[in-house]
C-alpha cells in the first residue's frame, strides 16, 4: 500500500522494490492481528481502520446476515452485515467477484433495495444508501447525518461527500465533529502534518487511501495548518464532475476516462495520475504522498525527487537537497517517530504508513555528518 524503500545516494527516485516491501508489510501486519473467536457476529469497523483477514470479513458477513434473517427491522444488524460486506469486498481489491465467495456476501447496491423494504426511511437505510457509492455519495447521506451526526462512522463519508461536492464549509463542520469525538489516531494526525510540511507554498498534493487524506483534511479544517495545499485524492479524479472542476481550476486539459470494467480500475488511477503529471499546473508545485502506489506514476520517476514524506514532481537538485535539511531543522522530530498510540483501533494501520519515514531518515543519514539518532531511528522503523 505504502512506498517504503529508502532513496539512492543521489536521492533520485527508485521503485524496483517498494511493492513487495509493501506486500511484506502488509502480511506481516494481518499476521499480528489476534486471533479473534468467529462463532458469534461480531461488530465491524472499516478495514482502513482496524485490518483483519479478508476470511474473517467473509464469515462475519455469513454470521450477520443470520442475525438480518432472525430480525429483519434490526437496523443494527443491517449496518454490520453491510459493513462485513464493505470489507471483504475492500480486502479482494475491491473486485465485485468476491460475492462468488459465498451467498451471503453481496455488493453494497444491492443490500440498499434489501434494506429499503426492511428498514424504509430509518437512519441506517439513509446512511448506507447514501455512502455506499463511495467517493459518489449522494443526498441521503445528509439525512443520515441529520437524524444521527454523532454516529462515528458517519463522519468519513460525510467528509468524503462535502470533498466531491465542493462544499468546503460542510467539510470545516464535519471535521470539527469528528476531531472533538477523539476516533483519529493522533499518530495519523501528526504524519500528516509533517506530509502537508513537505509540500511546496500552495502546493497540489496527490493521495491515495484514507489514513492519507483524511487527517490531512482535518488539520486544514480544524487547525488551519497548510490550508493553501490542495489535498486532491485520487479516487475523486475517477468522478467526472469532481475530475473536470480539478483540470479547469488548474488550467489541465480536459480528460475522458474510458469506460472499463470496475475490476479494472487501476488503469483509470493511471490515466488521471499520468495525465496531471504530463500537464502540470503552472504556479502549483505537484508533490505526490509517498502512500500513492508507484504503479499509477509509472515512466515519471526521473522527474520524481523525495522531499520529505512525498516526490515532487520536476524539482531541481539543489531545492530539493534545501527542503530537505530545512524540515529536518524546522519540522521533522525523530522521537515522534516511534511513539505508539495502542488505545486506537487503527493503530495497525499507522504502524504500517510510519515506515514512509523510512525514506527521509535515510536521506539525512546520507547527508548529515553527526547522525547517531537518525540510524537508531531508521533502525527501529526497520523492525
């Protein structure tokens, strides 16, 4: 998921090995989860924030839909049945074939008719219906929100619909809700205030994931740190609309998007990740977050260079070696680095996107004479 090899002496970017240092990573992580007793339904979390096997999803959708049949008016049942479903579908790359895996899974849009003749006009019939879709979440979402704006997984999507709509002082809201309810890792919080630290005065920042993109968002919205960076996440560049504001607004020429399957939708990441990158905007450095899968910026990495925890796009050696020692000096703390955060249910997750420290540790170990702490640290990532 994440890019986690350390950059060459010239600090240029190499990618032959980041993916299965990723898969390695990720294996090693769904390997530590406990070992958890699957005879009984269990309540679901999204799999951004708590990993666990991707079998373990599919007989939790199994054991929820049992519940579903014994009280089809349970809204409870419904969400976590559907949040099983989410998951195992999230855990098979997102492929709509996982239903094959067992009749009780099912895709999101089809569990919404379900739920309308079971649970009409309840709150989790609005919530589900309207953030199924994912970065094309509709109007129900809002009534959801409406009835329940306390409910913890409500605040992701309702953040994810003011993104796609525009809406930026629904976001500031949304946010604000969610940062006083205490659910984001502070851990997430603080890497992201050091990716927003590596990225150019009014500079584009391409994600990915959620644990990326969405404490970025909150430090901009909450604590107004780096709110001249624009956070663009590149799932949002798939939706039409969201893609053709983006391209007008930074002066990028339009792009269709051909229609391919939904299991194919890594060509498309491609497309739009290549198609900016080929058209940078003038007056906006790009940087892209060390988390993007080097896969969707394939061919660009000459013109890639690691600056703090992303790759700026087209910068010159002598800047780039500048930004770099200047966050080490102003921005980066070695001993946050290590820190834990056990009592968070997503601290699996962020364990796993530390490791991108990886990379600037290793560039001021190949720049820095006195650089005891900086190995100690490298070395601690390591394992």
């Amino acid at each position: 998921m994440n890019s986690l090899s350390p950059r060459c002496a010239t600090f240029r970017l190499k990618s032959s090995t980041l993916r299965s240092l990723c898969y390695l990573l990720f294996a090693l992580v769904l390997s530590s989860c406990q070992e958890t007793d699957t005879s009984v339904a269990e309540p679901q979390i999204s799999f951004a924030k708590e990993v666990r096997p991707h079998a373990y999803y599919v007989e939790q959708a199994e054991l929820w839909w049992e519940e579903v049949q014994r009280d089809t008016t349970s809204e409870m049942a419904w969400y976590h049945y559907y949040r099983a479903c989410r998951n195992a579908q999230g855990t098979a790359d997102w492929k709509e074939d996982f239903v094959h895996e067992s009749p009780a899974l099912r895709l999101g849009r089809d569990i919404v008719p379900l739920m309308e003749r079971a649970i009409p006009n309840s709150f989790i019939y609005y919530f589900v219906s309207g953030s199924t879709g994912g970065v094309d979440a509709n109007e129900n979402l809002l009534k959801a929100y409406e009835l329940n704006p306390d409910f913890t997984p409500i605040h992701g999507p309702m953040v994810t619909y003011a993104v796609g709509t525009h809406d930026g002082d629904l976001r500031k809201v949304v946010n604000a809700n969610w940062y006083e309810a205490d659910e984001m890792n502070p851990g997430l919080l603080a890497y992201a205030e050091d990716v927003l630290a590596s990225v150019e005065p009014h500079g584009i920042l391409l994600t990915q994931h959620d644990n990326d993109s969405y404490p970025a968002w909150m430090l901009q919205d909450v604590k107004e740190y780096r709110s001249d960076v624009w956070v663009i996440n590149i799932d949002f560049l798939l939706m039409e609309s969201y893609r053709d504001m983006v391209f007008d607004s930074l002066g990028i020429p339009p792009l269709t998007l051909n229609e391919i399957d939904v299991d194919e939708y890594r060509e498309n990441w491609t497309n739009v990740v290549q198609h900016l990158l080929a058209n940078p905007p003038k007056g906006r450095p790009v940087h892209i977050a060390i988390t993007v899968s080097d896969e969707w910026y394939s061919g660009f990495e000459d013109r890639l260079s690691a600056v703090g925890l992303t790759y700026l796009l087209n910068g010159s050696e002598d800047h780039v070696r500048l930004r770099n020692a200047e966050l080490w000096e102003k921005q980066f703390e070695w001993s946050r680095m290590t820190m834990e955060y056990p009592t968070y249910s997503n601290e699996a997750n962020r364990k796993l996107i530390f490791q991108n420290y990886q990379i600037p540790l290793q560039w001021n170990l190949e720049h820095t004479e006195e650089n005891a702490e900086y190995a100690k640290t490298l070395e601690l990532l390591k394992h």
